[in-house]
C-alpha cells in the first residue's frame, strides 16, 4: 500500500482520493441536497392534468403525485353508463399521475445531470 494510507497515487491524508477534497465534495453533497429539497417544494406547487373519455373525465395530479381534483362532465353521469365512468377516472388518474411522475424526473434530473435512476425520488 502506498504512503499515506491510501491507493498509489493518492495524496497522503487523502485516503487515496487521488486530489479530490472530501469537505469539498460533502459541501457539494449538501448543496444538491438542498436543492433537490427546493426543488420537491416547487414541484408540489405545480400541477399536470389529464382526460379521458374525450374529456369527459380530467384528473390533476401535484408534483408530489398527489391527485388533487377530478372533474367529470355532467353529460357523461347517465346512470346506465356507470361503468364506463369508473373506467375513465382510472384512466384519467392513471395518465395524470405517469405526468407527474415524468414531470418530477425530469425536474430532478436537471439538478443530478441524470446521473442518479429513475424513480429514486
């Protein structure tokens, strides 16, 4: 093992970091952890909608992928197609919160440089 403790080529102290300065890189860490924190605030601000049915059904997801209304058209409220409506919320739901999810990836992939996988958050 090298001097120092560390991988050959290391700088004594280093503990074979090659240069790098781990206080650098802890304050670095922080940053983007309090970014990343800003950021999820922001996003829960925002919104995505999607509609199924034509429009007959419109769901709103927050970008905490929350669902925070659903709205469906009085016309699509026969009785006899309660089935068919059912089906629409899901739908609606469903393609709402796949938004909000696309939506906070790529908000969050900003800050990473998309280093870090899909879905971590």
């Amino acid at each position: 093992m090298a001097r120092g403790g560390g991988f050959p080529g290391g700088r004594p102290g280093m503990g074979g970091m090659g240069g790098i300065n781990q206080q650098q890189l802890m304050r670095q860490m922080q940053k983007l952890q309090q970014d990343m924190m800003q950021k999820q605030e922001e996003l829960a601000a925002r919104t995505v909608e999607a509609t199924a049915g034509g429009g007959a059904v419109t769901a709103v997801a927050s970008g905490a992928k929350r669902i925070t209304e659903i709205k469906i058209d009085p016309d699509a409220l026969n009785p006899e197609d309660a089935d068919m409506v059912q089906d629409m919320v899901v739908a609606a739901v469903n393609a709402a919160l796949e938004k909000a999810e696309e939506m906070f990836d790529s908000e969050m992939g900003k800050l990473t440089g998309g280093a870090l996988p899909r879905g971590l958050f």
